[in-house]
C-alpha cells in the first residue's frame, strides 16, 4: 500500500506546480526574494522605509458558494479573482497598497489542468491588483470532500503609511459618496441565488435577453478589484476620508462601518443603474427591496467618501483607472447609519 491508493496522488500535485507557474510569474514583484516550490514566501521591506511609520494591513477570504457555479459550468479560471478581490478590497479600504497574496485549495483530488486554470484566475486577480503571487497550498482531502469539488480561500497583506490610513475620523456633514460600479453579484450572497434559480447546467445555459447573456456566465462574472481606481484617486491628491467594500450585508451592514458618530450615510437608490440580474433575482425569488439592499452590492462594489470639492477630481481619476463612478449621495449629521431613499 502507498499514499496514492489511500486517495492523495503526490505525482499529481507536482505537476499542478509546474502547470501552475506561468501564472505565478507574471505577478512577481522587485520585492520577492526567491521563487516558487519553497517552504514560505520571502518579501523585501526595503523599498517602504521612506514611509514614516510603515504599517501592515492585511486581508483574509473565501469566494463562498459561487464556487458551485464553477463546479456545475466545468468552469475554473474566474473564481480565483473572486478570491483576491474579496481580500484586497478590503486592504484598500483601509488605504493600503496590497503587496503579496497567497492561495489555499482543498480539493477531493487533485486534477493538475483544474488545479491550474484555478491558480490562473488567482494569479490574474493579483496582476490587476498589483500584488505578488507569492506562495500557496494545495491539499488533497479524500473521503473528506467529493472528487469533483473542491474550496479556494486566500490571505494578503498591503502596507500604509500609519498617517495615511482611512479611518473615517475626519468625514463630516456635506461630504460627498460616490460608488463605482460592480461587475454584477460579486461573490457575497450565492447561497439565497442558488435557492432562487435551479442549479441545473440547463438554467445556468439559459439566455436571458435583459442580462444579454447566459444566467451562469452573468453570476460567474468576477468580482470588480478596486485597487488601482482608490491609488489613481490618491495620485490625483484627493484624500479618501471613508471607505466601504460593499460585500455580504448589503449597504445595511457595510455602509455604517465607513462611518464615524453623529454622521449618518444618506443614499438615492435612482443615482445609478441597478443591473438586470438584481431585478431578475428578485421578481423570481419574490426578495423584498430592503433583504436585496441587505444582501447584495445591487450594482456599487465600493463606496468612498470625499470632500465635495474634490468629486469632479476623484471620478475623474476613478474614469482613467477604468471605472465607472456615479454621486450616490452625501454624508449628514445624525444617527450613524445609512438611509436608502
């Protein structure tokens, strides 16, 4: 008896690290020391001690339950943007530049081609965020998961200067909200979708006319990252006062957490296009407004918070970065929360 007739195929790992290389490589940054295969990433700080007080930010997730859409569709090369785009994000959020990313799949078994197209959509994630691919795991768990499946969970860290950080502490009444837009559902509330739509591959291949596509390849689409858009508005010197990553819990949950006391986030639901998919998921799933608002992003994947003069500055940069920002509402005095009028 050996470990492949146990169920772990040591063979196959090492050839998902040689498919998966090409990828890798084309998110190194100066900063790495050493390549792929060793026992932990090496990073340079040199570079970041021109900042006064350098500080760490850092950013851990998962893609959730859209990964069973990647499993049904045979599709595996998108969902690894997903992953880096929930964590850096977030590190954005906080006013930092994401440095390195690293990747975590289990999986039944370790099929190489899948492996890679998975660690592909990863390493694409980290080129339009900036960061190194710096190292990874692959575990291979059978009789603990189906062979066909498997889960993808990331963590990566970003560096701020300590003065830099947005905290929100200086938003005040009059500021300014702009939202850019998502690319759809993003990857937060996947399990109230597939209650609503049959997980079947023949509903996922439907064409629907108002999503001018198929239903699959319109809840497959990646999640939006937002890190180059947040560094060309700081390059055009506008200071980000707030910040929210709009993931699971809506505006309800994320747009509060941007906020400092006695300020309150007032919204216009008419100051953007809501996409189709949001409006198909709710007639089919008969979803009141307020649990959709409360679940989903319904077309803002990130919201920032600027002095009002300095709007025309920020979209403009925000245009350049290739997003496509809208004035969703302003900042008032009042009971820290958010209002959706």
């Amino acid at each position: 008896m050996d470990y492949k007739s146990s169920g772990v195929d040591i063979e196959a790992g090492y050839q998902s690290v040689e498919l998966m290389k090409q990828y890798v490589k084309g998110t190194m940054r100066p900063e790495v020391l050493g390549g792929l295969g060793g026992f932990s990433g090496a990073f340079s700080m040199e570079k970041f001690k021109s900042m006064e007080k350098p500080t760490l930010v850092s950013g851990t997730d998962g893609v959730g339950t859209k990964i069973k859409l990647a499993f049904l569709m045979d599709r595996h090369d998108t969902v690894g943007i997903d992953c880096v785009a929930m964590c850096v994000n977030d590190i954005v959020c906080a006013g930092g530049e994401p440095l390195f990313f690293l990747d975590y799949i289990a999986c039944g078994k370790n099929i190489p081609e899948k492996i890679a197209a998975i660690v592909k959509g990863v390493a694409e994630g980290c080129k339009q965020a900036g960061a190194a691919l710096i190292g990874g795991e692959t575990a291979e768990h059978p009789g603990l998961m189906p062979e066909e499946e498997y889960d993808l969970a990331g963590f990566a860290v970003g560096i701020v200067d300590e003065k830099d950080l947005i905290t929100g502490e200086h938003l005040k009444p009059g500021d300014v909200l702009i939202g850019m837009a998502s690319s759809g559902v993003h990857s937060n509330g996947f399990s109230l979708v597939r209650k609503v739509f049959d997980m079947t591959k023949e509903s996922l291949d439907t064409w629907y006319e108002e999503l001018g596509g198929t239903l699959g390849e319109t809840l497959l689409t990646p999640t939006r990252i937002y890190v180059k858009a947040l560094q060309a508005v700081r390059d055009a010197g506008v200071t980000v006062k707030a910040c929210s990553h709009i993931t699971g819990g809506g505006f309800y949950e994320n747009v509060p957490r941007m906020l400092k006391e006695d300020t309150r986030a007032v919204i216009q639901k008419d100051s953007y296009p809501v996409p189709a998919i949001f409006g198909l998921l709710a007639k089919k799933g008969n979803i009141d407004e307020k649990v959709m608002y409360n679940t989903y992003n319904m077309g803002i994947g990130m919201i920032v918070a600027v002095d009002a003069a300095d709007a025309g500055r920020a979209m403009e940069a925000m245009r350049q970065a290739g997003e496509t920002p809208y004035v969703i509402g302003s900042v008032e005095a009042g009971e820290k929360g958010v209002t959706l009028c």
